[in-house]
C-alpha cells in the first residue's frame, strides 16, 4: 500500500482510531463532568460509541453531550487541512492534499453530526399530530394527472372533496 504525509499503513490506522477516540472520548468527559456513569468507549472501524448508562436531566447537558463531539472533529478536521496545505505548499505533495481531503471529511461529518443534532433538538416534544394534516386529499386512482392537478389540487382551489 502506499504511503501518505511519511507515515505508515499502520501509523494511519492508529491516526484514525485517535481521531475517533478524541470524539468519543470528548461526549464521554461531557457526560462525567455532569455526574453521568460511562460504561466503555468501543471503538470501530468506522466510529465509536461512547456508552452512557444513564439520559441527561436537562436539555442543556443533552445538547453539550451531543455537540461537543462533532466540535472535536471540526477542530481535528481543521488542524489536518491547515497542515496539508501547509505540507502540500512545503513541497509535500499528494500527501499533503490527502490530509486537506481527511480534514475535509472530518468536517463535514462534523457538519452532518450537528444537522442531525439541530433537527433532533427542533422535533423534540413535536407530535405528529402538530405536523399532520388532518383532512388529506382522497384521489381515485383512475384519476388523470394532469386534470388533477389542474382542478383539485391547484393553489387556487382550497376547497377539497
């Protein structure tokens, strides 16, 4: 296999399972700062899962749980393309590219990390009753398309059958 930044298959691996394990490890010091119980931190190829015995009291140390995992990643994320570009510029080529497209990664996990936990937060308490309409459009199914949506469903027409 070939090698990137002057490091070794092995010594990337050992990077990933760091970058993972400063992630989970940053929800599992959270969650002991605030007298919560964390059982292990098994470690994957692909993540980790930072095992917390008991839920959160509060909103407030459920979101600080939450984030402060993915704000590990973005500063790890960000660390590795400053040195790319840094190494890329420094005569380090495709090496340092590769730890600018590591880097990228990283933040966009983090980025998708904090979408999930955003939308979690805003749905929290939301009943599908609060979203649903509650008179919803029957159309026969030999209905045409296009008469349909001209004459039923245009904005203009409120009025449902």
């Amino acid at each position: 296999m070939g090698r990137w930044c002057d490091l070794g298959d092995s010594d990337c691996y050992y990077f990933a399972l760091f970058r993972i394990f400063a992630h989970e490890l940053s929800h599992a010091a959270v969650a002991k700062a605030n007298d919560l119980p964390v059982k292990a931190i098994p470690l994957l190829a692909l993540g980790g899962v930072a095992q917390i015995e008991k839920e959160a009291e509060d909103a407030k140390t459920e979101f600080w749980m939450g984030i402060v995992g993915p704000i590990a990643s973005v500063i790890i994320g960000s660390a590795l393309i400053i040195l790319g570009i840094l190494r890329f510029f420094g005569g380090g080529g495709f090496g340092g590219l590769w730890l600018v497209f590591i880097g990228w990664f990283l933040l966009d996990a983090a980025r998708a990390s904090r979408a999930y936990l955003e939308t979690s937060e805003n749905l929290r308490g939301v009943r599908v009753a609060d979203v649903m309409t509650p008179n919803c459009l029957v159309v026969d199914s030999r209905d045409n398309l296009q008469t349909f949506a001209l004459t039923r469903a245009s904005l203009s027409q409120r009025r449902w059958k």
